[in-house]
C-alpha cells in the first residue's frame, strides 16, 4: 500500500496522487510508467515520488489506483528525472508532457512493441550439447551439420532454414524437432537502421580513409586540451571553432574514443537528417557496429528499437538529430553538438526546448565534456567562449592547407534578367561542367515560384487560413518539359515572370507551407477578372527546369522537402552524388550543411537574401551562417574550389563578411547591436505568444498580457517589455497571433515573466479557443 504521485501526460501543470495496491507496490517505483485512471479514460503516467501520506487538503473525495506498472522496470532514474524536472520548470511546460518527450512516440500509446520472429534454438539439456552432434555424426550427418550450426549460431531464423540450410537441411531441422534436440521459440529481432541504409552509406563514405590520419598541429592541441579535460571527469564545455573542413570531425571522433577507451558513453547531436547518413558512416567506419542511431527519419519499430538498445547498454554511442538528447545513455562521458548553431536544434512546438542547451545542462550534472563544433557559432556560445565561460579551440585552417574558396559577390540588383542565374554564375556552370567536376546550387525556397499575382489589378494568392502567399507548384517536369514549359515574361526586379495561363487548368497548383493547403489556380484573376496572373521570382523547382533547360547533358539532382519525402530518399541522393552520377545539385538548407564531397568544387547561391529579409533580429546572423556553411561545401579535396553568390544586397554586411571568410569581424560587429537593443546574448528572451480564432479576444486578451507582465515587472529593472503585436505571420492554420516579448536580465526574471504571462487565463476555461503559449528563448520570432 501507499501513494504515488504521477506526472500524467495531459496540459495540466500538476502532479496528482493514486493510492497503490500491496500487489502493485513492489513494481510502482520512482521513475516507472504507469497507468491511471484519469477522469473517464486511462492515461499514462510516470511515478514521481512515493509519498507515505499525501499532503493535506486539496483533495476531495476518494484517490484513484494506480493501475498497472508499465515496461520491465523504470524508464528514468532518479537523475535523469531530475533533469526532466529542470526542461518543466526552465520551458514552463508541464512535468507529464515533458516526460512524454523522453520516450520515442510509439512507445507512449503503447503501440510499437518488441518485433520478434520465430527461430529454432537448441533445447537446454540435450540439444545443446556438442557430446549430442558427435552421436549424430555416424547416423545421420545431415542433421549432425545442422544442429551443429544452430548451437553455433545460438539459433536459426525459421524463415531463413530453407536458403540457409537447403532441401536437406529442411528434413534435418524437421527430425530435430520431432527427436525433441530443437524447439521454437519465439525471439526479438531489432529493426536497424543501419542495416537498411547500409548499402548507400557504404558509397557516402567511400573516400574516408581506413585508419585515423595523424592529426593536424591545430587538431593536436585541440585534442590535448580535450583529452586533459576527459581526464578530470568533469564538466568542460569546449568551443570547436572551426571553418568548414578543418576537421572538426576528426576531432569528435578521436575524442569519443578516448571516452569509450574510459568506459563512458558519447552522445553526438547532429542538426538535421540530411546531415546524418554521413556523419554516422564516419562514425561506423571508426567505430563498427556500437552505434544507436536516432533522427525522425525512423519508423517507429526503428527508433524503439534503437532506444532500448541504449538504454540496455548494447552501445555506447548514440547519435541523432535534437530529440537525441534524451537517449537513455548511463555513465555519460562527452557530449558532441556539431554545427551548434544550427536552429534545428529548437523544436518548435509543444515542449519548445532546445537541444544544445538541455545538453549542456544534462552534461553538466553528468559531469562529462562537451564539445559545441561550428565555424560560425551561435552569438549566445560565441559570447559564452570569448568571455570565459566555455573554453575554445580554434581551428583556423583546413585541413592540408586547402585554401577556403574564393567567394565572389554577384549583385542582381536593378537587373532586368532572362534567368534566375548570373552570366558569372552560368559561366562557372560551364567550366565546372567542362572539367568534369561538380556544382552545387543553393536556393533556399521550394516551389515552382513563390508568389502568383495579377499583373493587372496586384491580387496576389493568399492563404485563406495562414498570412503568407501561396507557393506555385508545377506539375512533374520530367517528361517533355520543354513542349508544355510556359513562356517568360521578364518585368521589373525583383522577380522572374512566368505567364500562369500556361500552367493552370489542372497542371499545377498552388499550395500552402504552412498548413499544407492546396488549390488549382485558375486563368483569369479572382478579383478582376483578367487573365493576366503570372508568376513572380524563382523556387527550386524554378531553377531546376532552368538549369536543365541551360545544360542539357548534365545530370542534375533536386534535393528539398519535395524531393526527399521518402524514407531514405536523401540518402540515395547523396550516394549519386558521392559515386559521381550527379554533376548538378541543387536544393534548399538541406544541402547548406556538413557535406563533405571532394568531387564539388563550385557553389552557387542564387539569392543570397531569403535569410536576409526575414522579420527577425537573428536574419543577419543566419544569413552569416547559410553563407559559409553553402561556401563551406566548395573545394574540400584535392581541386580548388570557388562560390558566386548573387544578392540584391551586395554590401550588407551579413553578405560581405561571409565572402570575406571573417566570422569574428562578423561576430564583433553584430554583438555590438544586440548589446544596444539588449537581445541575446545580452538579454534572455521570452515571447509569448497568444493565439486563437477570433481576432478580437487574442487582441485582447494580449493586452491583458502585456499589463500582467507591467504589473509582475515593476520593480525589476533588468526587464523590458515589447509588444503587444501581431506576429510577423499573423495568422497561421486560421489562428490569429499576437505577441508580447520579454528581454530579461537574467533566467529568473525570465521565468518570473513566464509565470506571469502564464497566469492570464488561468481560471478560465481552457480549450482550443484561446491559447496563451511561451517560448523561452526563442529561435524563430516569426
Ligand atoms: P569539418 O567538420 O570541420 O567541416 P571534416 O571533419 O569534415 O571538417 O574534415 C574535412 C575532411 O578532411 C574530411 O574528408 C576528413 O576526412 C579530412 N580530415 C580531417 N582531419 C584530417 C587529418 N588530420 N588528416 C587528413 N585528413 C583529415
Ligand atoms: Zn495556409
């Protein structure tokens, strides 16, 4: 008997109690899943203490039972729990929901489950003795062989007798069973990833060298100071500064060797899916099979999988893209977080935590190292290195003093142009090609073209539900592009025209990013009646006609959300382009980063200003970072590389300074303007976002927010209070937004300001209605 207190996985920022049967009891422990009865239905919970009475008062009635002990045992420990506890506080989000983040999906709604298959096994006793083969050998040799390998084996999948063992071996396994020597039983198998991917990852990695290269004098000092730093076991973050191909990887991975050699574990973060297939064939070249791998590009039965072998210890290193961060890996040694800056870290809805960070905190009470690698690091860490708090380590050069490529400034400003690319830019295409080498052309918006509108009135597609255009999609441009292509229409910057009368009537469609409407446009315009819509500006889509159009006989590849919907579709993607069968690639930011493919010696970025014209104070800082990491794939093996990059904007500074390969100057500069406006890393930010259907109560009810927050500020000098205002997307999904930011001083006040702003409609009822939701240290203000 007793209590437990349970973290139930539903919107309420509440622990509640249950009483426990003497049956349950022994299993009911901290850190266990369970099941409860909660209001009519059943939900699942976490144990979070075990209480002998329950606190007084505030409960009426009687308690509820726990009903059932979930798993074999419990998930957290009490460390890792003490972790969860800090994300809930730090994020503002409820204890039951943050704890659902720990386990992979499928698992919470118990509906992945071990995969087993039936296989013959010796039986204990009798079929698992040599001395058994040895007296079969005489009589009945086939069945000697066989049972022979299934006790060498373990045992044998039943489905795999037949092409294992042949005709013969069948009979053989059928006497076995019948003399009682085998029996079925029923065993797990799990579902690898990288089984799956082994074929294409085998091609991504084939130019990395067998053994561990001697390490660059830079790479050396690194690893020395990293090495001390393992030694001591306790916790260092380090700054891995250094420009693209510098070997910052080799780094991690001699690093993480040192840590396992220790008998520790590595966690490795990676950014994005389109980074991992490489990044993990590097890992699995250094260190064979003992790597779990965790990215949402899994099936469900995958990711589980992985999961469990973690947690039971079968690998010691785990890598994968944000959610990784909670791998259930004991005895934490090293935390790598490559490219650190990269905003994909930050998951942007319901437990809005960020991974990098929740990894710091996590390494700090392992007490393990951690290394945040990146050639343009965020502000935040930059500002954290420079002034003391993480120790850096430079590595300013690349590795065989390959020279970083030379980045040429193409202004398109106040051109009238035929195409999306540049005379330089289609020159350079051009030479690449002829010396048989390969480009890589980034654009960093898919689609056909990015706005429709009515060259005679100036309607322009809207979403009806979401406050962004709608994005024009053309139909399959395989199959005879040239007959059906639409004729252009050239017209004032900044933008490409297309005549949409071409393309309507069923063959293409407009479509919605954000909320995934889609509609066919019509000929004539909606509002005025004539048929004059046309398309403006260029998507990936755009520029791959365009570049098929320009260069007939090259092979070119798309690479953007459109194109890698499958499973594994990016993977082959980049397998065609490591074994040479891709000449042009183009995509979106997926491409931007970590690609490490000798054979690309030119860059392109067609427009260098999608970053650049974003409504947020990080638009000059990601535009910095876009920039060199795309520069960052030209000339990483034995040929020189180069990069055009075309911009309206040729002398911003975002621009300049990526050219110019100066990430301090940079970094000096842009520091300075947010030490002026105090944002990060002067300032914590919170932005609370309040949104719902009807315009008028999210208005209002931001207002109440924004007094609210006056009324819990005053006093607290080192808080300032923006807003309220629309959200630059001002409504997204139907749901209009407002938001009032909070730049704080300092954590607490942060926190203070969250509870607050929280608080408004506390009370009320809480429905789909109205929302009131906080970011805390916002990525996106968008
Ligand atoms: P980064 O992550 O800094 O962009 P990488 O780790 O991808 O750089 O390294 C760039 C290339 O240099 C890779 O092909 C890698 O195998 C190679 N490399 C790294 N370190 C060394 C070294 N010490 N000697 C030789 N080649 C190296
Ligand atoms: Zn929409």
């Amino acid at each position: 008997m007793g209590f437990a207190e349970v973290a139930v996985g539903v919107p309420l920022d509440t622990t509640f109690h249950y009483t426990v049967s003497a049956a349950l009891s022994p299993s009911v422990t901290v850190g266990r899943r369970v099941r409860v009865p909660f209001g009519k239905r059943r939900a699942t919970g976490w144990v979070i203490s075990r209480p002998e009475t329950i606190p007084e008062g505030g409960f009426d009635g009687e308690l509820k039972a726990v009903e059932a002990a979930l798993d074999d045992g419990p998930l957290l420990s009490e460390d890792e729990l003490a972790l969860y506890k800090w994300i809930a506080d730090y994020y503002q989000h409820p204890l039951g929901l943050t704890l659902k983040a720990a386990v992979p999906a499928g698992m919470e709604k118990e509906r992945v489950r071990p995969k087993t298959e039936r296989v013959f096994a010796p039986v204990a006793g009798t079929g698992d003795d040599p001395g058994v083969v040895r007296m079969l050998r005489a009589k009945a040799p086939a069945q000697a062989s066989v049972l022979e390998a299934i006790q060498a084996n373990g045992n044998i999948p039943a489905a795999d007798v037949k092409a294992l063992l042949g005709p013969k071996g069948v009979a053989a396994t059928a006497a076995l069973l019948k003399k009682g020597l085998i029996a079925v039983r029923r065993v797990e198998v799990l579902r690898s990833p990288l089984s799956r991917a082994s074929g294409t990852q085998s091609d991504i990695v084939a130019h990395e060298p067998s053994g561990p290269p001697p390490l660059t004098p830079e790479q050396a000092t690194a690893h020395t100071e990293i090495v001390c730093a393992i030694d001591a076991a306790t916790f260092a973050p380090f700054l891995l500064q250094g420009v693209t191909g510098s070997g910052k990887t080799e780094v991690y991975l001699r690093a993480i060797r040192e840590v396992i050699d220790r008998g520790k574990t590595a966690l490795v973060l990676v950014p994005e899916i389109a980074l991992t297939p490489q990044l993990v064939g590097r890992f699995r070249a250094r260190f064979g099979e003992g790597i779990a791998v965790l990215h949402s590009g899994l099936s469900d039965g995958e990711r589980y999988d992985e999961w469990r072998r973690i947690r039971r210890g079968d690998v010691s290193i785990a890598v994968g893209a944000r959610s990784a961060v909670f791998a259930p890996l004991k005895n934490l040694g090293i935390l790598v977080v490559d490219e650190e800056h990269d905003g994909s870290y930050k998951q942007e809805e319901g437990l809005r935590y960020h991974a990098r960070d929740v990894g710091v905190v996590r390494a700090q009470r392992a007490g393990a190292v951690v290394i945040m690698g990146s050639a343009t690091p965020s502000l935040e860490t930059w500002h954290n290195a420079t002034s003391g708090r993480y120790k850096r380590l430079m590595l300013s050069k690349r590795v065989g003093d390959r020279p970083l490529p030379p980045v040429e400034i193409v202004s398109i400003a106040g051109k009238r142009r035929k195409s999306p690319l540049s005379e330089k830019l289609q020159e350079a295409i051009r030479e690449t090609l002829g010396r048989r080498e390969q480009a890589i052309l980034f654009l960093n918006r898919r689609g056909y073209a990015p706005t429709v509108i009515c060259d005679d009135c100036g309607h322009v597609f809207k979403c009806q539900d979401c406050s962004v255009s709608m994005i024009f999609h053309a139909p399959g441009l395989a199959k005879k592009a040239k007959s059906r292509e639409p004729s252009l229409f050239i017209e004032d910057e900044p933008g490409l025209e297309t005549n949409l009368g071409d393309l309507a009537g069923g063959r293409g469609w407009l479509k919605c990013h954000y909320c995934g409407r889609q509609a066919h446009p019509k000929e004539n315009c909606p509002q005025c009646h004539q048929p004059e819509l046309r398309l403006l500006g260029v998507g990936t889509q755009r520029l791959e006609r365009e570049l098929k159009e320009l260069y007939p006989d090259a092979r070119v590849a798309r690479m953007d959300r459109d194109t890698t919907s499958r499973r594994g579709s990016h993977e082959e993607i980049l397998a065609r382009l490591a074994r040479g069968e891709i000449d042009l690639l183009l995509g979106t930011q997926m491409i931007a980063k970590g690609l490490d493919f000798p054979g690309v010696t030119l860059v392109g970025v067609v427009l260098a200003d999608t970053t650049l014209n974003l409504a947020d104070f990080r638009a000059a800082e990601r535009t910095f970072q876009l920039l060199t990491q795309v520069s960052g794939r030209a000339g990483r093996g034995d040929l020189p590389g180069k990069v055009i990059v075309q911009t309206f904007h040729p002398e911003h500074y975002a621009v300049a300074l990526a050219a110019a390969h100066d990430f301090e100057a940079f970094a000096a500069r842009e520091v300075e303007s947010r030490r002026e406006l105090f944002y990060p890393p002067y300032s914590r930010l919170v932005n609370v976002r309040i949104h719902g259907v009807e315009r008028s109560a999210v208005e209002r009810t931001a207002m109440d927010v924004r007094d609210r927050l006056d009324i819990a500020l005053k006093g607290r000098t080192d808080a300032k209070v923006v807003g309220p205002a629309p959200a630059p997307l001002s409504m997204i999904r139907g749901r209009h937004r407002w938001q009032v930011m909070v730049r704080a001083g300092s954590s607490a006040t942060a926190r203070w300001a969250g509870r607050a702003a929280l608080g408004v409609l506390e009370g009320q009822k809480k429905g789909d209605a109205l929302r009131i939701e906080l970011d805390v240290d916002p990525q996106s203000l968008l």
